[in-house]
C-alpha cells in the first residue's frame, strides 16, 4: 500500500475526500464490506493448507487493514496535518 507521506499534498486530499465521505450511507457500506472481507481472508489464510496461497491471503489482509487503518484515521492524521503545517500555509 501507499504509505502517507508527511506533509504531502496529495495525501491531505484524499483524507479530505475520506472525511466528507465518511457520514455517505454507501461509504460506509462499503468501509464495512472491505472489514468483513479482511476477516475472511485472515480465517481463510490460517485454513488454508498451501502455504503460498495462505502467505497471498496473509497480505490481502494486511493490505486491507492498512486501508482500514488509513480512513479511520483520515480526519485525526487530516487535522494533524494542519496543525504542523508551517503559520500562513493553512
């Protein structure tokens, strides 16, 4: 996953963009539906008995944690940007 870079640009935008979707009925059916496809795949990766498929299910997890991570924290790392952004710069 993209990792969020500090002070970047691009990043305040797109938590920005999660934050005024965050209260969007569809959203959050959506952010719900990635949450229950990461559960699946964690039970998954400990059932299955190939080894590579159980490591693939293993980062399909974690990528989708991460991504959970990333807009639940939107609007505190948004706001925390703000607040360290150089005077004049907001």
């Amino acid at each position: 996953m993209i990792k969020p870079q500090k002070g970047s640009v691009f990043d305040e935008k797109i938590y920005k963009a999660i934050i005024n979707l965050d209260k969007n009925e569809s959203f959050i059916m959506l952010v719900e539906w990635i949450g229950q496809s990461m559960v699946k795949n964690a039970m998954s990766s400990t059932l299955q008995k190939d080894d590579v498929m159980s490591r693939w299910l293993q980062g399909r997890t974690q990528e989708l944690e991460e991504l959970l991570g990333y807009i639940r924290n939107a609007r505190t790392s948004y706001e925390n940007m703000q607040e360290t952004k150089p005077s004049g710069m907001i």
